[in-house]
C-alpha cells in the first residue's frame, strides 16, 4: 500500500541535514509554566495562531528548539504528553503505532528522525467517546539560528471521539535559517472525527521536511487544513492518508504562498480503500516569485467518490518563478468516481474594476480579491491569523512579497 511512495520519497535529493546543529533536553530548565513565556515569543506563536495567554484551550504543548516548555490537557478525556514519555508509560504505543504510519525508512528524513537518541513532539490521544469541544494546540518554536529541529507526533482517536487540533509552527521572526523535519502519524478510530489546522511561519532560508501519515476507521472524517503564508526557503511535503474503512472520509484544504527565493512542493495521496470512501483536495496558491508545485492523487482501490482541485494565483511578473499544478486520479475498482481540476491565472480584470465602480482604490480591489482566494472558514484560529492573512494578501497585491 505504501510501496509505491516510499519509492518516489527514496529518489527525492534531501540536501545534507549536517549543516545544524541540534540541542537537547525534554524540558527547558528555564521556563515551567506558560506565565513564564516572554511576551515576544507569544507574540510569534499567536501569529501561528497558538495562544498561551487569554484563550480557552482544552491542552497545550509548546517545543521551544527541542525543549518542552509545557505539555498539559484541560479536558476530560484527553491526554497530552512528550512522545518521548508516552513511549515509555506504554508498550504499545511503540508496537502499534510508532512509525506504523510513515515508515522509519522511508527516506532520509525520516532514518535521521527515528535515530534520534531521544525524539521530541508530541502524543495525543482522545479515549473513546469522547467530545473535546475546545481546540487543542501546539506549536514548534525555532529561537535559535541555524539548529535543527526533528519532531515525531503520534495522534490517536479513539472510536466515536472528536478533537480540533491546531499547530502551529514558527520561527522568532529574526531566525532566517534552521532545518526542521516533523514526522505526523494520525489514527482515526471508527466514526471519530479529526479536525487539524496547521500553520507554518518560517524564516526564509529555513528547510522543512514535514512527514505525515493518516489512517482513517470506517465512519471516520479527517479534515486538514494547511496555511503558509510566511513560506521557508524550501519545503517538501506529500502527506499520505489511508480510507480503509467504509464511509471514511478525507478532506484538504492547503493555502500557500510563494516569494522570491522559495521553493515549495506540496502535494497529497488519498487511498480509498473501502466502499463509500470520500475524499476532496483543493489546493490555492498565491505566487509572487519562487517556485511553486502544487500536487494531489486520488487512488480509487473501492466504490468511492473524490474529487481534487489545484488553483494558483501568478503575481510575479518580471521576477521569474511559476507555478505548475498537477492533480491526479487513478482507479483500480470500476465504481470508483474520480475527477480532477487545475487552473493558474492573474487577477481579472473585470474583477477589479467592477470593484472600483462600487468605490474602492485600485490597489484596495486587488488585495480584496486576494484576501477572497486565500480566505477560508477555518475556526478557533484567533484575530491575529486573520490578520495575518490579510496583511499578506496586501503585500501581494501590491506587487510584494
């Protein structure tokens, strides 16, 4: 099932992952509690849309370079700890589900993550039946220049449990450059829902390798949302996720974008694998330099339904760079209704001027639609991701970037 990705990731160059060096420690001597967090690093992490101060969360877990500076649940029914110290308060974590979803060789990203002499991140479980009805974050914080960052997260939802689970990863804003390589293995117990919004915020020569692996339980609904809108220099990513029981359903939302100087591949597998199986991707893109893939395949193993869409907005003229859009679908099972879409283009302007006529500047109009492309109703997000997101459709309306 995995055969055919693992070779694909094995071909992949990963450039030498020497060139920083890495710190250690599970828990920062320094900092006990979120109260002790200084005011500029929460700043950067509510950025990412992770809150330590004033917002209502049901757990916390916050890696500060490869220190965690809290790892805690609010809420019946969920657990929150340190992989590290879950792996050894139980034996079957690492039977059944560590590196069960991603492989530890699946390419050299993932060797250097399993080899770690003690991993970082996190683990997360909701027991059965239950309902978190308050976000869950956590967030992974580069403070330092030039270090590497290798986390592996184990998430796990138990039969008829619910759970939103926002991450957020980010560097202090005057870190340029670092490596930071995330292995995700999610599992979606029988009619268990997992809503998870990821939000990226890098400097711009760091290089990110994130990993991930989802397998989804029959009535089981995965939703990922993904965002990056201060992009790393380069960053490779092609999540898989498996629908193996009937009526799983996957659905991808994943907004970039590009600037000069980055390189960014994103793509995404789908395998349904059982009767009833649904699974949507849509892919949206803003380039303004750089380069930018954006790409998504559904594989048909069943009678199923999906359905991806990859769009991309060029504002890059006279700055080089493009962007290149490639969804796929493949069918092993003649009930298998797949279908597929690309389309890359300018602001119209019909568009702009018909805004223009209802009394809006220029300039105003464009980054309007901008913001109307990028925006999305992603919940429990706070006022500063919003914003944020705002403040980029601006800049890239205005010809930045």
């Amino acid at each position: 099932m995995k055969s055919s990705n693992m070779e694909r990731n094995k071909s992949e160059k990963i450039p030498d992952m020497d060139f920083c060096r890495t710190e250690y420690g599970m828990y920062a001597p320094e900092v006990t509690s979120m109260a002790q967090i200084k005011q500029s690093d929460a700043d950067s992490l509510a950025g990412v849309g992770v809150h330590v101060r004033g917002h209502e969360r049901s757990g916390t877990m916050i890696l500060r370079n490869t220190y965690t500076l809290c790892a805690q649940s609010e809420s019946k029914g969920l657990e929150l700890l340190p992989i590290a110290a879950a792996l050894k308060k139980y034996e079957w974590l690492g039977d059944k589900y560590y590196f069960k979803a991603v492989p530890a060789e699946l390419d050299e990203a993932t060797k250097r993550c399993a080899g770690q002499k003690e991993p970082h991140g996190y683990f997360i479980r909701v027991q059965k039946g239950a309902r978190v009805t308050l976000p869950c974050q956590a967030a992974f914080y580069m403070a330092s220049e030039n270090i590497t960052q290798m986390v592996h997260n184990v998430v796990i939802l138990e039969d008829d449990s619910e759970l939103q689970l926002i991450t957020g990863c980010v560097t202090q804003h005057d870190i340029k450059s670092g490596l930071h390589t995330a292995v995700e293995e999610q599992y979606i117990g029988k009619n268990a829902r997992l809503t998870s919004t990821m939000v990226h915020g890098w400097g711009s020569d760091v290089v990110v390798y994130p990993r991930a692996g989802t397998i989804v339980e029959a009535g089981g609904r995965y939703e990922s949302n993904y965002i990056s809108l201060r992009p790393a220099g380069q960053i490779i990513s092609n999540p898989q996720t498996w629908l193996n029981g009937k009526g799983a359903s996957a659905k991808y939302l994943t907004i970039i974008l590009g600037s000069p100087g980055s390189t960014i591949d994103i793509g995404g597998d789908v395998y349904l694998n059982a009767d009833g199986a649904t699974a949507e991707l849509a892919h949206r893109g803003v380039c303004t330099g750089g380069k930018m893939h954006q790409k998504g395949m559904l594989i048909g193993n069943a009678s199923c339904k999906a359905h991806v869409d990859c769009a991309g907005m060029l504002l890059n003229e006279g700055k080089g760079g493009f962007i290149e859009s490639i969804p796929g679908i493949k069918a092993h099972h003649p009930d298998a209704r797949l279908s597929h879409e690309a389309s890359i283009g300018k602001i119209a302007p019909e568009q702009v001027e018909y805004l223009q006529s209802r009394g809006m500047e220029e300039r105003e109009a464009i980054s309007m639609l901008i913001r109307g492309f990028l925006g999305s109703d992603i919940e429990g997000l706070g006022t500063e991701l919003d914003a944020r997101i705002a403040e980029i459709a601006e800049l890239a309306g205005h010809g930045e970037g």
